[in-house]
C-alpha cells in the first residue's frame, strides 16, 4: 500500500523560505551592527585626536616633571574632555546617535588619550521578544604629539 505524498513539497518550501527569510534578517542586522561599531570607532579615533590635540600637554609636561601626577592628570583629562565634547558636538555625533556618551581617560604610560563611546545599537529588523536596544562600543587612542 502505498500512502498519498501530495502537499509535501508544499511543506518544504515553505520551511526553506522561513529559514531563508530568517538567515536574510540575521545577516542584515550583523551587517547594521558591524557599520555602526566602524561608524563609532571613526568617530571615537576623531575624538581621541581631538583630546590629544587639546593642547594640554607640552614637553615639560611629558619629558620634565611626567603627568603622572594626580593633579596634573586630571586637570588634562579636563580638558581633553572637553575638547572630545566639542568635537562630538561639531560633528553631529548625538544626532546620528541618540543617547551616546562617552569616557575619556589619560594613558600616562604611552602618552595618549583613550575614548570610548556608547551608543544603543538601532537594528533595522528586530526578532520579537529581543532588547530593541542593545548597547554597542567603540575605542579609539591618539598619542600625543608634542609641538617643537
């Protein structure tokens, strides 16, 4: 006896369309992630030469007394936060990314301004049931450069 197989083609096309649309979504948002994090890492490198570029450090600074010292340190960390302030100000960055901030920290050990940025993650499809804003992060580091 042989039974009735109609419909079971049916069947599996529509299973191979549902993991195919579902692999589309997923390579879509990784794709959306990875630009965004490249996006904030171009802007958190701008921002850490903007902090290194603030003109707080001279060669006294550097080569004299160091900046290793806690006062000294922070007064720089001051005004290379400042200055990363500006640049994301002049550059639309809050705009492009609502809800970024920032961290700015002095490396007195390679001379060189840290930034890190954080910015909720805007996938353009979302699963039902998952955080519609993820968090996503990005470094950057200038050196300082001293003027002659």
């Amino acid at each position: 006896m042989r039974r009735e197989e109609s419909g079971q083609t049916t069947l599996m096309i529509v299973g191979l369309a549902v993991v195919l649309l579902m692999a589309i979504g997923a390579v879509v948002d990784v794709t959306a992630a990875y630009l965004q994090r490249q996006a904030l890492l171009t802007i958190a490198d701008g921002a850490a030469l903007a902090g290194a570029d603030a003109g707080s450090f001279n060669e006294q600074d550097l080569y004299g007394d160091g900046i290793g010292d806690a006062p000294r340190l922070e007064q720089q960390r001051a005004v290379a936060r400042a200055a990363v302030a500006d640049f994301l100000r002049s550059t639309g960055a809050h705009g492009e990314y609502p809800g970024l901030s920032f961290g700015v920290r002095i490396d007195p050990a390679r001379d060189s301004v840290v930034v890190t940025l954080r910015a909720p993650l805007d996938l353009p499809l979302t699963v039902p049931g998952s955080p519609e804003r993820a968090p996503i992060s990005a470094t950057g580091a200038a050196t300082v450069v001293l003027d002659d």
